[in-house]
C-alpha cells in the first residue's frame, strides 16, 4: 500500500520528469494489478472519495463456435477482480451463441480496475489462443491415434478445446485471487479494506441496473483432460506484473 501511494505520488508530482513518471505509472500498475488493488483503495482512506463502478465492452471471437467458452473464461478473471461480466450476441435465429456473429461481453466494475482489465483481457485472449494449439496437438497425439471415425475425432477434439478455454480462465482466476488474498491480509484493519469489501456490493447493484432479469446459462459439462491442461496452462499465463526491475522504496517520495 505505501509502494503504491508512493509511486502515484511521483507519477503525478508536476517536477517529475515524464521518462520518470512514465516507469512510477508502470510500477504502480503492476503492483495495484499484482495485489487486486486500484488507485481508489489506496487514497480513499484518507480522501474518503466514493467509488465510480462503470462498464467496459469486450469483443470476442467465435472461430469454431467456441464464444461461450471463450466468454465463460473471461467471466472467470473478471469475477476474481471483483467484476461481472454478461455477453449478447446477434446471429442466426434459434442457433444461440454457437451461430453468434457478433458476440460482446460487458464487464462492470470499479472504474480502475476496469482500466486494467483493458489491458489484460486482450493480452488473456492471446495467450489462451496460443497456449491452446500446442495443447491440442498433445492431445491428438496422444488421446486420439486410436479414436475411429473422423467425426468422433472432430468432436473430441472440440470438447478439448472448449474445456481448454474455460480451464485457463480458472487458472489465470486463481491465480488473481491468491494475489487479492495477500493483498486483503496486509490492509485488514485499514480504510482500503472497506473499499475492498464495500465494491462487490456496489458492483452488484451497477450490475442488476444494467441487465434486470438476466438468464443464466445451462450448465454444460466439460472435457476433464482439456480443463486441466487448461487450467495448468492459465496459472503459468503471464500477467505482465512481474517484468519491471524493482524501485526501492528509499528512493521513492514520503
């Protein structure tokens, strides 16, 4: 908490220069996105400010019919930022989202932590989409050389996929959480633990604002190998916080 409030003062100290400024921003980002904190935890214990909660559209891609995975592992990473998340989509009449051509999610959430999440859900997306294919082609290789028919294959091969997605959303979810968690620990007792815990409740109230009476989606099974692989793969996902070289804190203004 005081490396963070440290940082952001530098960054936004009018003496400071921009090359300096810049690398505090990055700093303090990687620590608030590190920790599950934003920039209202850190200075509403002593400004009192109320937090803003706003929403953020996402547009995701149904290659192979696989949106609904897709969208199931970004509700996962937003849901341990304190977010949630609805999709919509258009598309062909009585197929669902699996005949979608446009599918959109829309987070909401603390306007900072929605920040980051520009950030990270692009950058989630990608590797996702990158780890999967070297999953998949482990996977025929292994499981599948035996499987006759083509079609049964083809299926196989797409329940793995899609349990893949959802498995590295779980991955990459526990991982933010054991972030929130230590995070959470260091600040009990402080003014930013109510923020920590006051924002689900504000999200929740933003959230049934928005989309009064939403459905929830059927439960589906998944493919236990995929999600597994999945899920190992998402707890090794970069989340571009631990890439910085280190500022002491001596150096950092009081």
């Amino acid at each position: 908490m005081e490396r963070v409030r440290r940082l952001l003062d530098l960054a936004e100290h009018p003496n400071t220069g921009e090359e300096e400024a810049a690398l505090a921003s990055a700093h303090a980002a990687s620590l608030m996105l590190r920790h599950g904190l934003d920039a209202s935890a850190v200075r509403r214990g002593a400004t009192g400010r109320s937090e803003k909660i706003d929403g953020i559209q996402f547009e995701v891609s149904n290659r192979g019919g696989h949106a609904r995975e897709r969208c199931w592992a970004l509700h996962l990473i937003c849901d341990a930022l304190g977010c949630k998340g609805a999709q919509h989509w258009t598309g062909v009449r009585g197929r669902g989202i699996r005949g979608a051509r446009h599918v959109t999610m829309t987070v909401v959430g603390p306007e900072p932590v929605l920040d980051s999440l520009r950030v990270l859900l692009p950058s989630i997306t990608l590797q996702m989409e990158n780890q999967v294919r070297p999953a998949l082609r482990r996977f025929t290789a292994r499981e599948l050389e035996a499987v006759a028919g083509k079609d049964r294959r083809a299926r196989a091969t797409s329940d793995f996929r899609r349990a893949f997605y959802v498995g590295f959303g779980a991955g990459v979810s526990a991982k933010l959480l054991a972030r929130v968690a230590e995070i959470a620990d260091q600040v009990k007792g402080t003014g930013a633990e109510l923020v920590l815990l006051d924002r689900s409740a504000l999200v929740q109230a933003e959230f049934q604002r928005r989309f009064p009476g939403l459905r929830r989606a059927r439960a589906t099974t998944l493919d236990a190998a995929g999600y597994h692989t999945g899920r190992e793969a998402g707890r090794l996902a970069d989340l571009s916080d631990r890439n910085l070289p280190d500022l002491p804190l001596h150096q950092l203004p009081h």
